[in-house]
C-alpha cells in the first residue's frame, strides 16, 4: 500500500495540479521529438 498523505488537503490538491501539468509538458515534448525525428529520417 502506498504512503497516506494527510495534511493540507489544498496543499496535497495543488501539487497534484503541479505533478499532472509536469507529466502532460513531458508528453508534449516528447511528440514533438517525435516529429522532429520523422521529419530527419524523410529528408535523408
């Protein structure tokens, strides 16, 4: 069983906003590398 977080209930609410926008700008880059990658291997 996972740790329990007790305390700050805004606190706790607001680094889970924090930790989801982090993961959601790491998909982002990574399709954007992605892209980039394709557009590379189509010149050659």
């Amino acid at each position: 069983m996972g740790r329990q977080k007790k305390g700050n209930a805004n606190a706790q609410r607001n680094n889970n906003a924090k930790e989801m926008q982090k993961r959601s700008q790491d998909t982002e880059f990574a399709s954007y590398a992605e892209v980039e990658a394709k557009k590379m291997k189509s010149h050659e």
